[in-house]
C-alpha cells in the first residue's frame, strides 16, 4: 500500500496504525496536511509504549497490541521544548501547532505545564500561529485550558451503554465526558459514524438527545477512512448517509455540521 493512495479499500489489520507509525519517532513531527488544520506542527507525548484511556473499536492508531511489552516512557518537557523551538525557529510553513493522536494528550502527566510550554513558544517565534488540542475529553479541567485556540473533543455515542461497547474506555464514563465539555465550554465536536454490528449508528437518535444539551457551535462527522482492527463488524458510511445525520443534526440544534470524507487530496494524504 502507497501512503498516497490510501482509500477506504485499503481497510485491512496489517495497515493498522501504518499511517501514524512514521510521525511517533519524535516529540515534534510534521508538518503534516490535515484536512481541518493545512499545515499541521504536531506534538507528540510518547517516547515509548503506548497507553490510551480508551480503545476505540476503529482506533487508527492501533496499538495498544503493538506496543504492549514495552513499558510505557512520555518526553520529558525538555525534550518537546528543544524539539518545538527548533521547528517554529526554522521559518517553514506551519498553519497550526497540534496537540493530537496516536494517544489522549491530556494523559501527559505534565498537561498543564505542556499547555504553557507550547502557547508560550508559539508567542515568541510564531504569534499567528494558532494552537490545536484533539482530546476524547478525558480531562478538560485545566486552568489554562483556554490559551489553547482550538479544541476538538471527539463523541460518538448517546448512551453509556455505546460508550463502553464502542469506545471502550479503560477509565472513564460518558458522563464525566459530558461534564468536562460543559465545565470546559469547549465549542467542537467530532463524531465518527460507521454501520455494522460493531457500529454505532444505532445510536444516532440518543447522540442527538446529548449534542442538544452540550449545544457545540460545531459539529464535524466522519466514517471510517483508515484501517482497523478486522475482528470488528465495521463498515464505513456513504458521503450519502453522513449527508442525512447531518441534516437531521441541523434540523435539531443550531450546530454547524462540517463532513470530514477521504483524506486523499491532491495526491497527499490529510489527517486529523
Ligand atoms: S481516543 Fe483516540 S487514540 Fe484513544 S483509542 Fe480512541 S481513537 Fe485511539
């Protein structure tokens, strides 16, 4: 498999995680071309090993099985620091600053502080930069939360029952989730759909019940678009059937609804 030809077809165990793997050698990796933020700085939390509080049924990421006799090693703050400032000194193109994937960066022991270290640079060497956090909405009750400019907390599901059947959380419950979006008035949501017995889509209407009480401004949908664990009974939506869950969300809240489909665009592939 080619990295630029990356469709849905593609779908198989062996390509889990063939798409992050690349990006987890460092702290600071990219830029890379994401689909909502161009130019994409990413930072990443693992120096070695893997551990994610949930374990998605469709993670990309995949590695919980990969990674699961190395002990679990984040970078030291140092490391991030010298590795960012090197990147944003350097004057390449860079369109945003992530704090996303292959784990849930709220887990980094030193979150807080990583929130600082990371707006702080950003001011000194690149002021128009925008700052990105992608989270499953672990954590969000930090005092300095909102330095960052924005934030994309992911939900799938409507019912506690989907949440653990779904994205099956090793800690966690989907009301402390919606708790901390509340408490955190973060505005973004993104939602994955996929059919099966696996799937979620069951779940739509309750989701609906919930987007209704955190009442995001925005709303972004997606399918399946990269490989996943093969066990699971999971199919990917038409760009048909992601078009009918976002009517019937704008029919019921005032979110707008963004759909998020293949990452291959222009020869490149997107992410995020
Ligand atoms: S929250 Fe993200 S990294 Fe964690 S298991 Fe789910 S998809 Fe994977």
């Amino acid at each position: 498999m080619k990295n630029n030809n990356m469709t849905i077809e593609c779908f198989n165990s062996e390509n889990i995680g063939s798409y992050v793997k690349p990006f987890r050698k460092t702290p600071v990796y990219g830029p890379i071309d994401s689909r909502r933020l161009d130019k994409s700085l990413g930072i990443n939390i693992l120096k070695q090993g893997y551990y994610c509080n949930f374990s998605c049924i469709y993670c990309e990421c995949g590695l919980d099985s990969q990674f699961k006799n190395q002990k679990l090693i984040f970078y030291e703050l140092s490391e991030i620091k010298d590795g960012l400032k090197k990147r944003l000194a350097s004057n390449e193109k860079i369109d945003t600053i992530t704090m996303s994937g292959m784990t849930e960066p709220t887990l980094y022991p030193k979150f807080g502080k990583l929130i600082d270290l990371v707006t702080d640079l950003r001011d000194t060497y690149s002021p128009n930069t925008p700052t990105a956090l992608f989270t499953n909405g672990y954590k969000l009750d930090f005092k300095n939360l909102n330095k960052i400019d924005k934030i994309f907390v992911k939900l799938d599901v409507g019912t506690e029952e989907m949440f653990q059947r779904f994205n099956r959380p090793k800690i966690s419950t989907l009301n402390n989730t919606i708790k901390q979006i509340i408490k955190s008035n973060t505005k973004m949501i993104q939602s994955i759909f996929v059919k099966g017995a696996d799937g979620n889509i069951s779940d739509f209407d309750n989701y609906i019940k919930l987007i209704k009480q955190i009442n995001p401004d925005e709303i972004q949908l997606y399918t399946l678009l990269y490989a996943y664990n093969e066990s699971f009974d999971l199919h990917p939506l038409s760009i048909d059937e992601l078009k009918v869950l976002s009517n019937e969300i704008k029919k019921n809240t005032n979110s707008i609804v963004k759909i998020y489909t293949n990452p291959v665009k222009e020869g490149k592939i997107f992410v995020y």
